[in-house]
C-alpha cells in the first residue's frame, strides 16, 4: 500500500507592523493640517495671533496673510486674505493690540496698519533700520515678540557662514518702542529663532558652522559674546559697549575659553548634530498652564531639515542657564520654521523646505498641534545635582527597572570650538552609573555618576518602564552642562 501524501494548508496571516513613531506621538499630540489655496506659496516666516482667532502668517516671499478658520477641528477650509505683499522675507511678527502689525524685514522692523477697514495695510512705517544688507542670501534678521521692558530683539545673521560684511550682521539688537537701535549682544553666526523663556529672558537659537560645533540654543544678554569673533568690528559702532572680547583661540573648547573670555556667554543647550536634528529654528515657550499638556514653561523648537519639534527643559545654576533636550514631535509635513504658542494650548507650526530640503516633503505647510488630554510616559525634567542627575517623570515609574544602573545608557562628550565647520563629537567618556535610586513616590529618580562642565551628558534609558509597564514615548534626553551645583 502506498500511503496516502498528507496535504497542509497554509494561511497567509495579514502582516502587522508595529506604529511608527510618528504615529505613537499622535496619539498624545495629534497634528491639524490647514488647508492652503492652491495659488498662494506660504512659506511662513513668522505666525501671529491677532483677536477673533484669526492669524497673521507672513512668508518668505514677502506677502502677509491674515488667516480665518484656522481653529476648526477638524480642519475645513480657512480664509486667506492678504493684508501686505512686497515685503522682504518677514521672520518675525508681533501685533500690538491697536491695529498695528510689527514685522521684521531683511532690513528694517515695519509697523503695518489698516486704516479704512478694508482688510488691506494702507499705512506702512518704519519703525527702525539700523542694520546693513547686502546681497547674500545668507543675511536672515528674525525679529522676536517684545521683552519684558517693550524691546523687540532682532537676531542678524552673518554675510554667509564666517564674515559680516554688513554693519551688524552677526549681532543681535534691541529696537525700542521709540524706533532708537541698541547693540545689545555680539557673537551670532546663523540664528533660526528668537523668543523668552518663561521668565522673560531673550533666546535664540545658533546653528552648526563655523565657531559652532552642533546646533544651540543660547542666551542672549547685553554686552555678552555667544561664540563667533567674525563681527568683532562692529564694536567701534556699537558706542554704548566697550572694546570687542578677546578673540577665542580655535581649535579649543568652550569650557576653557569662558575662562580666558569674560564677555564669553555659553550655550544654554545642546542640539547634538543628526541626534536630535540639524537646523535649530523657531522657539516658542508654553505658557498655557497646561492646555498644551504636562510641560508648562518648558520651550519647544523647531528643527528645518528634520521636520520636528524639540522640547528643552532649562534651568539656572551658579547664575548659568543650562539644560536639557528631548524628541517632541515628528512627522510635520515640511520644514519646521516658524513656531507660535497659542493660549488656548494649540502650537501652530510654519514649515518651509526652501533652500536647505526638509524631511517633510512638502514646499512649505502650516499645522496646528494640540494636546489629546491623555499623558505619555516621558522625562518630564533632567535637573544637575552635585553628584549626577535628578529625573522626574510624567508617570509614575516601575521601581524594578528604574532602580537599576543597567536599565540606562550613559556618555558624555564634547565639540571643538573652532574657526572651521563644525566639529565631530569628541573627548568621549562613558563613565559608569553609580546608583539609581528611586523616590518614595515613584516619580523621580536620583542618578549618580561623574559630570564633566563644557560636556553634553547623553542619557538613554531603554530599560525604565512605568508603573504599569509601559516604556517612555522618548527614552532619550541630552544636558549640556556649563556648571556643577555646589553640594
């Protein structure tokens, strides 16, 4: 007899994959796309909120649009209307509750306004121009909302990456509500954005190039110095500052040129380079008292070519600002360029990709972020102690996992500080945690390992999980360390 052959039937089973990270993010922070009338390029520059909910977007191109419908949820069609064109690439706008429309121009901050009611600027007014232009395309000015003494601070990028060939470029300066021009603070190389904290001190962020070895963010503040010599020869114009700092010695490291400069201001935070992005960009700080979710007064950046949203955590020690960096948001559909904090705890986000490429895909975007009410597992701060590093978290942690050393990865490195491009990442230390002990509460934990100043300190924490198991949403923070607290 022969047997009979048996017969198997195999069924092919629908393939799963896992959610992006993108998609796990939209799950706490979904993203509203507004629709944009197919004849306008909306490269937008700078974003204002102006009474109504309506939104005073400018553009690259040097048109203002004033944008209705924008709020709806889900997005349905928004209302564009023109309020200005011919401008010269508008990177910054403020609205000053009377009628007037403040922007920062290429070369000069306008005031717009109009005055028949017919939803077109009638009235255009310098307000000041104290700055030179050239005709490289490298000369961006980004004009920030006023500070707390009434002063918009506008951020000059240099003549290309190394030179200022314009008066003032590579400086930031502060235009008073009188129109009068004051130097404020030598050093710039390529701002992307400017805005306060939540206490009302004046950043801005400076990205890799010359001087600059990875994307900061940085403090601005008068009479200091940020890090690049190649405006040094505006001090003779800058007649209410004294002499130009020392020139910093290339091929250093900051930490030991702060020693020999005094005027020298370090970075507030590190954005290490093809890490965490690769064009620090706008800045907008959250004031919501937790609308926009569980990071009030925390900052969010925008990073160009990535398409992201950076979250940062600062704090002061020994008078220094330093802090910490975490993954946001991905996924945005263009360039994150222009960001603006809403009160109602919406961050609408500008996007271009025009001239440096944008992972986004799309020529340029606007997108509302909001918060869904629920609260991912994340970092919530990254503070400095004497001998490590205190976390807290948004949940409560599993106390298994987080009080082990071997559930968390640890480096620490730095950036040639240096006239040439750049820098890799170099002076690598990987020195071991300590300990890990975690609080009664379950929501910090006390880590203890050797700080290094003038370091970015990588933590990664792929072994932490919550209290009910879940892994963090982002389980990376990177702190730039400019001074260790005393014990």
């Amino acid at each position: 007899m022969i047997a009979a052959a048996a017969i198997f039937v195999v069924t092919q089973l629908p393939s799963v994959s896992a959610p992006s990270q993108a998609e796990r993010e939209a799950v706490y922070y979904p993203m509203l796309t507004i629709p944009i009338p197919q004849e306008i390029v909306l490269e937008a520059g700078a974003i204002q909120l102006l009474p109504g909910n309506r939104l005073a977007v400018s553009t690259r191109l040097g048109d203002l649009y004033i944008v209705e419908g924008a709020f709806q949820n889900p997005p349905g069609t928004a209302k564009f209307t023109q309020f200005a064109s011919g401008l010269h690439e508008v990177l910054g706008l403020w609205s000053s509750g009377d009628g007037w429309i403040y922007a920062t121009q290429r070369g000069e901050v306008t005031r717009l306004k109009d005055q028949d009611d017919d939803g077109r600027a009638d009235l255009i007014e310098t307000v000041a121009d104290g700055w030179g232009i050239g005709g490289d395309y490298h000369e961006y000015a980004f004009g920030s909302k006023p500070d707390r003494d009434g002063n918009i601070w506008v951020a000059l990028c240099l003549t290309g990456s190394f030179s200022s060939e314009s008066l003032f470029r590579g400086w930031a300066l502060r235009i008073t509500p009188d129109g009068r021009v004051i130097p404020t603070t030598s050093g710039l190389r390529s701002p992307g954005g400017i805005a306060t904290n939540s206490v009302g001190d004046m950043f801005y962020t400076d990205n890799q190039g010359p001087w600059n070895g990875t994307c900061w963010l940085k403090p601005l503040k008068p009479g200091g110095f940020v890090g690049h010599p190649g405006g040094f020869k505006w001090y003779a114009q800058a007649t209410n500052l004294g002499a130009a700092p020392k020139e910093p010695v290339s091929g250093s490291r900051i930490a030991i040129e702060r020693a020999r400069i005094p005027e020298l201001i370090p970075p507030a935070i590190a954005f290490p380079y093809n890490k965490m992005g690769q064009s620090a960009s706008g800045i907008a700080n959250d004031f919501t008292g937790g609308r926009f979710g569980p990071f009030p007064q925390q900052l969010f950046v925008g990073d160009q070519t990535w398409s992201t949203v950076m979250r940062v955590f600062l704090e002061t020690v020994n008078g220094v600002y330093q802090g910490a960096c975490f993954p946001f948001r991905e996924g945005f559909a263009s360039g994150c360029l222009s960001l603006e904090m809403i009160p109602d705890g919406s961050l609408f986000v500008g996007g271009t990709d025009r001239g440096w490429g944008a992972r986004g895909g799309r020529p340029f975007a606007l997108q509302r972020l909001i918060w869904s009410g629920k609260t991912p597992f994340e970092i919530h701060e990254m503070r400095v102690k004497p001998d490590g590093f205190e976390l807290t978290f948004t949940q409560p942690v599993d106390p298994a996992t987080a009080g082990t050393p071997a559930s968390y990865q640890f480096e620490d490195y730095t950036y040639i500080y240096q006239a040439n491009y750049g820098s890799p990442e170099v002076d690598l230390q990987k020195p071991p945690i300590e300990s890990a002990t975690v609080a009664a509460d379950g929501r910090s934990v006390r880590l203890r390992v050797p700080l290094t100043p003038g370091h970015v300190h990588e933590l990664r924490l792929p072994g932490v999980r919550s209290s009910s198991g879940e892994p963090l949403l982002h389980d990376v923070g990177y702190y730039w360390l400019n001074e260790i607290p005393k014990p």
